[in-house]
C-alpha cells in the first residue's frame, strides 16, 4: 500500500504502477512512460490527461 501524495490527480497516476510486478516484463516500458506522461501533464496543467488522448 503507497502513501498518499496529498494530491488525488498523482495518487491516481502512481496507481497505475501497483500491478507493474505482475506484467511481462515487455510491457513494463509502456506502462512507465504512461506514468511519466501523466505525472508530467499533472505537473503542466494540474490534472493528468485520458490515457490514450491527444497532446497538444
């Protein structure tokens, strides 16, 4: 179990690495630069984007 950040749009990204373990490690590299995707348009805009959205 993580510890929360204090903020609900990281905790929400930071959950996507919780069964990261489980997966082949072949898909692991998608699921990290999803997170860090995420993180990243939580720290540009405040929220994070729809997985599979369109960046501008």
């Amino acid at each position: 179990m993580r510890e929360p950040t204090g903020d609900p749009a990281v905790d929400g990204v930071v959950e996507l690495l919780d069964d990261v373990d489980d997966c082949d490690i072949d898909e692991q590299p998608a699921i990290f630069d999803e997170v860090h995707r995420r993180l990243s348009d939580v720290l540009r805009v405040g929220e994070p984007a729809q997985a599979g959205g369109d960046e501008d």
